[in-house]
C-alpha cells in the first residue's frame, strides 16, 4: 500500500484535498492510504508516509521537512497553489505517485 501524508498549517484545509485525492484514487487499480495532518502532529505520522506534500501555506517551512525526511527516503513536494486552490485531487494524486515512482 502507498501511503500519502499531506501536511498543512491546521490540517483543515488539506482534509479536503484529502477527500478529493481519495476519490480520485477510486479508479486507481492500487492500494492508496491518503491523510492529512497539521505540521505539529508530524511526528506521528511521517515516518510511515511514503511522500509528504506540503499545502502551499507552508513552503517556507520545505526545507525543514526535506531535512528530516528525505534522508529517510522519504521525498517532500509543495503543492502546487493552483492545484489546491482549485482542490484538484487528481492532479495532485498524479504528483504523489510520480514522487513514490521516483524515489
């Protein structure tokens, strides 16, 4: 199973990318697991996550999480602001699994 783990300043807005991206993975032939966390709560999760995407209220803090993560072989992305403004689930789907077909 791919695990994908979004993380934003709250979590509240990236919950609904989170619904979007699920119902995009629908027709996806592939066993997804897609959540959302606000970025004090990380440490909970990130470490099972195969990519970490960042909502674009918090790409100041890329760095950081490319820091802690990436060694790990874990790879950190910022959403694209287009992308989440418009909430495009499907698209940014695409972006995960491209970062996991890459690592």
């Amino acid at each position: 199973m791919k695990n994908i783990l979004l993380v934003c300043a709250a979590g509240m807005s990236t919950s609904l990318m989170v619904n979007k991206m699920q119902a995009a993975a629908k027709n996806r032939d592939e066993e997804i697991s897609i959540n959302a966390t606000a970025g004090g709560n990380i440490d909970k999760y990130g470490d099972q996550a195969d990519v970490l995407l960042l909502g674009p209220q918090i790409s100041y803090q890329k760095d950081e999480y490319v820091n802690k993560y990436e060694p790990k072989g874990i790879p950190v992305a910022v959403i694209d602001t287009v992308d989440y403004g418009l909430m495009n689930g499907e698209k940014v789907l695409d972006q995960a699994l491209q970062m996991i077909k890459e690592k």
